[in-house]
C-alpha cells in the first residue's frame, strides 16, 4: 500500500510553514551586527511622567523602550503659564521656552512646578541601520479627584495617546507615554 506525501505534511501546516519561512525572509532585520539596532521597537523613544504623592513638581524622562539607546539628539521645549484645566488646548496659542536639547546621548529628564505644563519632545535616533524621529507635543494638568488628584493629560500628536486620568499615588506613578513616529514639531 502506497502513502500519500498529505498525511506526512497536511497542506494547512505546509502552507503556514512556507508563509513563515517567506515572512523571515522579507522582515527587515531589527538588530544589525554593528551593535546598534535598526530603527523600530528597540530604539522607541517614551515619556516618563512622575508626579511625586505630596509634592508640587512633575518629573519627566525621555527614554528608549527596554534598552539604553544612543540619541543623536533629543530636544524639548516647555510651554507654562496657559489656562487648562482637562478640556481641550489651545495648541496655537502655546509659547514654547524653557528648552533642553542633547545631543549624543541616552536620556534626558527635566521637571516642572507648574501646572499645567505642556511638553514638545524631539528625538532622532541616527544609526547605519537607518535614522527615525520620534515626537509628540502634550499637555500635563494635577486637578482634584475622588482618590484625592489626578494627572490629566491630552496629545496633539497624531499616535500618542496618554492615558485616562492618572491618580497620584505611588502605586499609578510613573507613567509611560510611547512618542509617535512623524516629524518634528515647534521645538528647533
């Protein structure tokens, strides 16, 4: 009795081999050999937002995702002294200032007293891989809530999305925010 090649290799499980090998094949390579990885996951840049429980200042770190990637540059500006208190921002009517640009480095932090804050982050990741830019322009406001406060925040940014109110506690603090990937915005 002769067997068919089906009941070695049923064509479902072969099809999705075949599709697997082909995917491998086609997906760009995240780690280069150089030792600096291609832009994409890995070299994500995040904001970090810390409201200390208590205290009247925001702590803000912009960092890469996981591991500790080398930005060419990474550029913020600040904008204070607006009205907003959780409803939309008048994005135009902001004045950028109070700006912290580095260059070759892994990570920057900055903090604010004021309240509400807005922030425009830049940070450009340059490798032999490829160069990518990671942005976003959001605004940061500590209003009363039942728990006692709230961090609220709002984007400008097409694909960066803060969270929903935040309670300032030391079990919802820090908070992450993945910046998008786009153009610069105001910050120069």
């Amino acid at each position: 009795m002769r067997r068919d090649w089906s009941e070695y290799a049923p064509w479902p499980f072969v099809g999705v081999a075949v599709l697997l090998v082909i995917l491998i094949l086609v997906t760009p390579i995240l780690l280069s050999t150089s030792g600096h990885p291609a832009p994409g996951v890995l070299t994500e840049a995040i904001l970090v937002v810390d409201r200390v429980p208590g205290g009247n200042v925001t702590y803000f770190y912009v960092v890469a995702y996981g591991e500790a990637i080398r930005y060419a540059g990474i550029q913020v500006g600040l904008a204070v002294n607006f009205s907003w208190n959780g409803g939309s921002v008048n994005w135009s009517g902001l004045r950028w200032s109070e700006f912290h640009n580095a260059s070759d480095t892994v990570t920057v932090s900055f903090n604010s007293s004021s309240d509400p804050v807005a922030v425009n982050v830049s940070a450009s990741y340059v490798s032999s891989a490829g160069n990518a830019l990671y942005v976003g322009e959001l605004a940061f406001f500590v209003g009363p809530s039942a728990s006692g406060s709230d961090v609220y925040s709002v984007s400008a940014t097409a694909g960066v999305f803060p969270p929903a109110p935040t309670p300032v506690s030391n079990a919802t603090q820090p908070f992450y925010i993945i910046l998008s990937t786009g153009k610069a915005g105001v910050v120069t």
